[in-house]
C-alpha cells in the first residue's frame, strides 16, 4: 500500500507564488518586493520528467507576474502577440475573403537549434569556457573547417549515441525533433524539430537544449550553445522558421501555384515586408547580445543589416504587378522541362528520376529569407529564447497588417468587401513602399552596406546602440500603446536587462581573460623563457653552439613583453569601466563595448601569438586541436 506524504489540490497546479525579486529584473523589483505568482500556461502542456533516485518531476510550463501584473518573463510578452497578431490577421483574412470565417490566426515556428559539443575532460581544463561559454584564447588548428568536409561527414560515435539518445527522450516528452546533422564547423551539430504553434515550439525549443545538457554530460560531452565559443570557425544560430496560419490550418504564407494571383498571399507577404521595413531596428535588437556580436556579419551568419530575400519568382510576381505587365516566362536551360510550380532538373543518368527543382534558391546570407512558405530569422543566436525575438517579429507584423487594413478600408469605401481592383491598388502601395528592404545578394558583401545605405537601411553595428531602439518613438509606441504587447514599464525593465546584461558579460570576460593569461599563460611563458635561458647559458659553458635557443629567446620575448602590455591595459580599462559605472545602463554598456571589448580583443591576440611560441609542454590550457577534434 502507498501512503501519501502529502496532498494538493487541482487549484495548486494552476497558480503558485515565488520568489519575484531575486533576478533581473529591470527596476521593477526590489528585494523588499518578493511577491510574484506563476500561473500555468495552458496552451502548453504540462509534462513529467524522470529525476534522480527514481523519482519523477511534474513541470508546469507557466508565465511569471509581479504583485503588481507586470510580465517578469519572456512567455507572457509572446503570449499576448500572439493574440494580438490573430485578431488583426483574423480581420484581414476575412476582408479579403467575406466567406472564410476565421475567428483565430496563429503563428507556427520551427527552430533549428546549433550547437558544438565538446570533451568534458576538456572542457573542465577551460576555466574561460565554463565561466563565460567561449573561448578567450586559442589558435586553430591546421585542420580545422577550411575542407568545407565536416556538413556532409559521419557525426562521431560518441555524438551519434548521445543525439539518439537526446531523441528518445524528446520523443518521451512529446517533442517532435525530425532532423539532425553535422554543421559547417568540427564539432558542431544541428536538431531540428517538425513546426508547432509558437509558444508551443518556444517551450519545446528550451527543453530540448536543457535535455541535451544532461544527456551530453551521460556522455562524458559538454555542449556549448555560446553564439561563438571557438575563434575561426562557423558560430551557431537558432534559426526561426516563422508562418501564420488560420484554423483551418491554411498557411497564409503559402504562395500557392499561382502567387500572382493569390492577393491573400500577397498581402500577408508584404505585411511582413513592411514589418521588417518600419522595424527592422527592433529585430536588430532582439537579437542581440555581447554573445551573438561575435557572430553576426562573420562569413558565417546574417550581417546587422536587417534585409528580406524572396528569391527570383516572387521578386517577378511583385515586379510584373507594380508595373502593371505580364510574368516573364522564366528562362528554362537546355535540360529542364516546366511543371507547375516547379522545374525538373534531369541529370542524364539513365538509373536516376528526374530531381523536382523549386522556383527559386536558397540565400543563407540573408538575415530574414523567404524559404517556400516560411520565412527564416537566421539572426537569433543560439543560446537565447526565441521568445522575445519572435514577440517583437508578432507585432511587427501586426502593425503592419493594422496599416493595411486602414488603407484596405479606405480605398474600398462603402463597398461591403475591397474589389480586386481595390486590393491590388493597396498591394502596389505596398510593393513600392517595401522594395528598399529587398535584396537578392550577397549580404556579406562590402557593396550590399554600400547599397543598404544608399536604400536609407539601418546599419546597427554593435548591441548597446541596437538596445537604444527600443526607445525610439516609433518603434515604443508600437510595442507599447499600438499594440499593448508590453507597458511602459515592462519595456523599460527589458531595457535595462539588456544593456545591464551586456556590460555584465563583457566584464566577466574581461575579469575571466585577466586571470587566465596573468596566472597561467605568463607564468607558463617565463618558465618557457626561463628554461631556454638556462639550456642556452649551459650549452655556451660547456662550448656547445646555441645558437638555435638564442634565437627562439629572441622570438619569444617581445611576444611575452606584448602580452604583459596587454595584460596591464586590459586590467586597467575594466577597472575604469567597474569604477566609473553609469547610472544610464546604456552608457555604461556602450562604454563596455567601447573600451574593455576592444582590450580582450587586443590582449587575445596577444596571447595566441604566444601560444604558437610556447613549446606545447609548457602552454596550460587544452588546444583547439584537442577540444575540436577529439570527440
């Protein structure tokens, strides 16, 4: 017989009350203000977890409230976009189409989730990665991603038991991850899981990476989810394939196989165009950290220009109805035949099917690409909730649907529903006013900056000045009173969390780079220095040339001299910026960005020229060689 050692009701599950003062909080807490409330979320499904000793643990997924109903998490802030993006959706769909009746709108998303993993060994001898998740010092390699042969490679043992097993237990908790691969870099991995609705897909998209992490350390691996934990190589994204669909599960994103007549379709993609045009600073912001800076714009992940690739078909469609002509008939290569939607590539080989060829390509350079029928923020970083970024696409969009509805309304008068004529005067409005944000290139391209500035874009370089725009009139009101997603005081704490969070990280690095090249690579270099003093002094008594330790003691004392310059700025620069903190929480993040960010830079490079000097036997720290290929 089992005998309970305690009871509950119903009613405990739905709201608890913790502690709402010991996190950031952005000033709307005090610790003399503790009362908070967790109410269950119950568009997400609660789930149990195995846990130590046998036992199993319910978790409640649920949003977090102040005594006084601020939002103190990301899950209420998407939550309440959701919302507010299906009814203006909702209201659009069915002034285009009387006879739809959508009464609900939602947003779907599918997250690929990146990731290295690496030896714990390793991993534990690493004190800059266990405390800031990247690494602070560290040459690559000779081998490392330059044979472009580690995408299309075998995933290791080791990582493929540990992946399945990652599997198995998403798959026990009802997550639905559909794919997994070797990335661009050694060492690094990608799961991906079938599209869900959005907050769904969010809560989903955390569990997984809090799975990994256990299942890794089962199998003596650690994962790093750091935006960029290796210098050199590829850095990880979580790439957000983001549509709205309707209730009746069609997507509205969905061109069909003739877009330019599907004046739903075109409408809802140019209500994204105009989203990412009138706040495409916000996504910027979103997206940014001290983490993700180190990989954006790299020759790896979308640059800070925030930009939209349609590929070559719709760019025609939305072309040929601006100017009012027909299609151009797609030029079709000598080996092609058309389909509907689609070509068919045939490859000449007799064994072998004709390869169904979509309409247009792919373009991974794009920070924000149409990709069939989603589009993909390539932009977030790997380690942070999709939620906010994702919040702020919500209602981006949403303002700009509300703006198309006004102007839908008005150019159809008392009509009882827009003629086609009414709604292809709106949507040639639209398709002028968003071409600027357009760009079929290469954005990683110096001519695309150039060209971006000339189109009037944003170039937002650095996280601090992106945080500014939140701020910004524009791009306040929206969040705030267009589409009460956020209250004043609810972005304001967002504000300063960021900005708060950011100098935070750049100082522990700072702190962190400090002590690692002052008590282990310079002591680890004088030694080195040291004992080629010794052998050369030794060989020189007993007559013997030595010639070869003198010029290696040649080599290597101005690179220790460099490093201890480095080292005392380094020390100096974080120290100002700890002793002169601004009470403006963007000041002060700018100045982390302007001063000690540059000096970690600085002294990292340093460090590394060392690295290559130092004999192998005295350098401290495990290598990139034994942390990138040794798993």
């Amino acid at each position: 017989e089992v005998t309970p050692i305690d009871q509950f009701s119903g009613s405990q599950l739905l709201q608890s009350e913790p502690d709402a003062s010991s996190f950031p909080s952005g000033g709307m807490r005090t610790t003399f203000e503790a009362r908070g409330y967790t109410i269950w979320d119950t568009s997400s499904s609660m789930f149990v977890q195995r846990g130590p000793n046998g036992t199993s643990i319910l978790y409640i997924p649920s949003v977090f409230i102040s005594y006084n109903g601020d939002a103190l998490d990301e899950k209420t802030g998407l939550l309440r976009s959701n919302e507010v993006l299906s009814r203006a959706a909702a209201e659009l769909v069915n002034l285009l189409e009387p006879d739809a009746h959508v009464a609900h709108v939602y947003t779907t998303l599918g997250t690929e989730q990146e990731f290295f993993l690496v030896d714990r060994t390793m991993y534990a001898l690493r004190p800059d990665l266990k405390i800031t998740g990247r690494t602070l010092v560290g040459q690559l390699p000779p081998r490392h991603q330059q044979l472009e042969d580690h995408y299309f490679g075998r995933i290791p043992s080791r990582v493929m038991r540990a992946i399945s097993e990652l599997e198995l237990e998403c798959l026990r908790l009802g997550i639905p991850i559909k794919t997994r691969h070797n990335e661009v870099a050694p060492a690094q991995f990608e799961v991906a899981p079938i599209f869900e609705e959005a907050s769904v897909a969010v809560d989903h998209n955390l569990l997984t990476m809090d799975v990994l992490h256990k299942v890794a350390h089962r199998h003596n691996l650690r994962v790093l989810y750091h935006e960029k934990p290796f210098k050199g190589v590829n850095g990880s994204g979580k790439h957000c394939n983001w549509a709205v669909a309707t209730d009746r599960g069609e997507n509205l994103l969905d061109p069909t196989v003739r877009p330019e007549t599907n004046f739903r379709f075109l409408v809802f993609l140019l209500a994204v165009l105009r989203a990412l045009q009138e706040h495409a600073p916000l996504l910027r912001a979103a997206i940014s950290s001290s983490s993700n800076e180190h990989r954006l714009g790299a020759q790896e992940a979308p640059p800070a220009i925030i930009s939209a690739f349609l590929g070559d078909q719709l760019n025609e469609v939305l072309d040929a109805i601006d100017e009012d002509r027909p299609l151009k008939n797609f030029s079709v290569p000598q080996f092609q035949t058309i389909k509907v939607g689609g070509t068919v590539l045939d490859v000449k080989v007799a064994g072998l099917p004709h390869i169904a060829r979509d309409l247009t390509d792919r373009n991974r350079t794009s920070p924000f690409a149409f990709t069939g029928n989603k589009f993909e923020f390539r932009a977030v970083g790997s380690k942070q909730s999709p939620s906010f970024p994702v919040t702020v696409l919500n209602c981006a969009v949403t303002a700009a649907i509300t703006e198309i509805v006004a102007d839908l309304r008005a150019q159809m008068g008392s009509k009882p529903a827009p003629s086609d004529d009414d709604t292809l005067a709106v949507i040639r409005k639209y398709i002028r006013l968003t071409r600027p944000v357009r760009f079929e290139g290469d954005n990683y391209s110096d001519a695309w900056v150039a060209e971006a500035a000339r189109r009037g874009l944003p170039n937002i370089r650095t996280a601090p000045e992106a945080f500014t725009y939140l701020l910004k009139d524009k791009h306040l009101a929206m969040l705030t009173t267009d589409t009460g997603i956020f209250s004043h005081g609810e972005l304001m704490s967002r504000y300063h969390i960021l900005n708060e969070r950011y100098a935070k990280d750049v100082i522990i690095e700072a702190e962190t780079l400090k002590t690692i090249v002052g008590q282990q690579i310079l002591p680890a270099a004088l030694e080195y220095r040291k004992s080629l003093a010794e052998s050369a002094a030794a060989l020189k008594a007993v007559g013997v040339e030595a010639a070869p330790e003198v010029q290696v003691l040649n080599e290597l004392a101005p690179l220790v001299v460099a490093l201890q310059a480095e080292h005392t700025k380094l020390a100096a620069a974080v120290q100002k910026l700890i002793d002169h903190e601004s009470d403006d929480s963007n000041k002060h993040a700018q100045a982390a960005c302007d001063s000690v960010a540059p000096a970690i830079a600085a002294t990292r490079d340093a460090a590394d020229a060392l690295e290559i000097a130092v004999a192998d036997k005295y350098w401290p720290l495990p290598k990139y060689t034994e942390l990138l290929l040794t798993i």
